[in-house]
C-alpha cells in the first residue's frame, strides 16, 4: 500500500517472485471511469473507489490459501477494512512510505501512467498512516526494499 508513486506495482511484481506467489496489481482492477477521472485530473472519492475495493477484497478471498500479493493504495483505514473483510488475520499490509519530494521526483520520471502529478498532493492528504502495516522506506532500491520486507515478514 501507499500512494501514488510509491513503487507498489514493481516492488509487488518483485515479492511476488520472491514468495512464489501470484501478483495482482490494483491498477488493473480500476473500471475505465475511475481511470478517466484520475487521468482527467479529479481525485476518487469512497463512492468511486467501493466497488474497486470490494473487488479487490474478493481476489484475496479467492487466494486466502495459497496467499496473492496485491498492490492497492489502500489510503484510509476505511479502505483497509474493506480489503481486510472476512480475512480475519490472512492479510499484512506493507506500507511504501516515502517523502512528497521523493515519489514527486520519480513520479516526474515516469510516463504512461493514468495517474496525473498533480493528484500526488491529494493522495498525501487522503492517506491516513496504517497502525497495523509493516512500514518500509522507499529510499532504498526496490530489491532491499523486498529483503526488508521478506524479513520483516518472517
């Protein structure tokens, strides 16, 4: 989880391989009218986001018993609880964190993203910071960032 730019989808891709586990990118899951309003500059709200959450929580249902990976914001705690549903204590949260300048800059660095610069601003100020999460630092290249994570883990 984290916001936009955190390196969800390539540090997911990589955990992914490292657990043997199948990958599953939030992204994807986005119905085209989410993904028009972002491009176009306007932020989701809950009601935009429900659907995409429920979604989201019935992929790691479906794969509570040989485990998944999957990249999603998750910005609330609202939106935790959703993808949490009848998991009971089958998910972890990893958190990318990162400084505004940092994901800003590797934001600026990429291209064919649906995602616009200027809501970078406002996922900051969606995200309420996760009690629960294993909260990794993004300022170290993706591979550490996966050891950080695979040990923590364990």
């Amino acid at each position: 989880m984290g916001v936009s730019g955190s390196g969800k989808s390539l540090v997911g891709r990589l955990l992914s391989e490292a657990l043997g586990l199948p990958f599953f990118d939030g992204d994807d899951f986005h119905p085209d009218h989410n993904k028009q309003k972002m491009a176009s500059g306007e932020p989701l709200d809950d009601k935009d986001r429900a659907g995409w959450l429920t979604e989201l929580n019935q992929i790691a249902r479906d794969h509570v018993k040989g485990g998944a990976v999957i990249a999603c914001s998750a910005l609330k705690e609202k939106y935790r609880a959703v993808l949490r549903d009848k998991m009971e204590d089958q998910m972890a949260f990893i958190h990318l964190d990162g400084s505004f300048e940092l994901i800003k800059s590797r934001m600026e660095a990429r291209s064919g993203h649906f995602m616009p610069m200027g809501l970078l601003e406002s996922q900051f100020d969606t995200l309420e910071q996760p009690k629960d999460a294993i909260k990794v630092s993004i300022a170290q290249r993706p591979p550490e960032i996966v050891d950080e994570i695979l040990s923590r883990l364990e």
